[in-house]
C-alpha cells in the first residue's frame, strides 16, 4: 500500500514502536509478541497487528517479532534506512538545546551547523557545531548535502526565511515557529506547536 495511503495516527504511532523496540533491543530481548509489546506500549495486540500489517506485518503467529529485524523494517519505512544532514535556524535556546541533543544521531539525523540573523550575540559553537550568520546560508547548502531545516526563530520571520530554504533546495521542514507555514507541495513540513501539547496536558489534567 503506498504511503500516501496510510493514516497519519498510523505514521505517528511508529516511532514510538521504534523508541520501545529499541528500548527492547538494548535489554537483550530478540523477540517479542505482539500481545507482550501491547502490555509494554499500553497498545491493544490487536491495534500493533492492524498498524504492522499494513507494511507487510513482519511477524509469524507462535513466533512473534525478531526486534532487530521489526527495528530494520520501522526504520526503513521511516526514512531511517540513509542519513539525513540537517541545519537549525535560531540559535536562540530552543536551537541550542536541539543541536545539543545527541540521540539524534543514533537515528541517522546528523545536525551539522546552526545559523542566526545576528550570531554575534550568541555563542560560536554548539557541540562543536559552527555558528554562522544568514548571509552564510547559500554557500553552505551549495557545499553540503543539506535534507531537512530546523526553524526555531520567531512567526514574524519564519514564512521568510522558509521561503528562502525552499527556493535554496531544502524540501523537508521542522518547525517549532509558533505559525503553520504554506509551502509548495513538494515541501514536507512537521509544524511542532509545544504550547498547543501544553494545554493538551493542561486540558486532560482538569478532565
């Protein structure tokens, strides 16, 4: 089934198989039901089989998943199977705390340099990540096979400077700017709201 097919409450539920498998995998476990991972996920067995299954399924009855082999498959279906290089724009808080988180690079997602409309007034380096201001941004993504832009600046600039990465090359978007933004159709863009899953958790703790 292609992928445009599939429900996005399917796409967002397979990271967090990946995030529990690998959790397994680092445990030593090689194999695992479907009705041992629903215990462990808080997922009905049934809902795992449904979500898997329209991938291929990956498991036998009586036998279960292998863990490594499901990891392989999540992470191919994923996109995880090649590297992705990305940049942060903002080198503000939020970007300094992104470019210095390191588990993305045991998924395969490798930060490679921060930009900022005034670098001067922030740091040079972030994890041994360079600092550069906007006027740098051309020539970097000429030089370096850039897939995805990190956007952790204002709303009042984003759809800007989004425009600017697109019409530079970069097709693929995550956006922490407190604004959904309007791309050509070629662009894929995760916009990432924090206050909207704040108030989510507000919301259910009063209910």
């Amino acid at each position: 089934m292609a992928a445009e097919y599939i429900s996005q409450a399917v796409v967002r539920r397979l990271p967090r198989y990946m995030r529990f498998l690998s959790e397994l995998k680092e445990e030593g476990v090689e194999r695992i039901s479907s009705r041992e991972l629903s215990d462990l996920m808080k997922v009905t067995a049934s809902q795992i089989r449904q979500d898997l299954n329209h991938f291929g399924g990956f498991g036998q009855q009586g036998y279960g998943y292998n863990v490594s082999k499901l990891i392989e498959e999540i992470g191919r279906i994923l996109g995880m199977d090649r590297p992705h290089n990305l940049i942060v724009i903002g080198a503000g808080n939020l970007g300094r705390a992104l470019a210095g988180y390191g588990n993305f690079s045991k998924r395969g997602l490798f930060i490679r340099a921060l930009f900022d409309v005034a670098p001067e007034n922030t740091v040079t380096q972030v994890r041994n990540l360079n600092v550069y201001g906007m006027e740098a941004l051309p020539a970097f993504l000429e030089e370096n096979d850039i897939d995805i832009a990190v956007l952790t600046i204002p709303k009042d600039n984003v759809r800007q400077v989004a425009q600017q990465l697109y019409d530079l090359g970069i097709r693929g978007f995550w956006n922490f700017a407190h604004v959904d933004l309007a791309l050509p159709e070629d662009a894929v863009v995760e916009n990432v709201h924090l206050s909207e899953s704040l108030m989510q958790l507000t919301y259910y703790m009063k209910n």
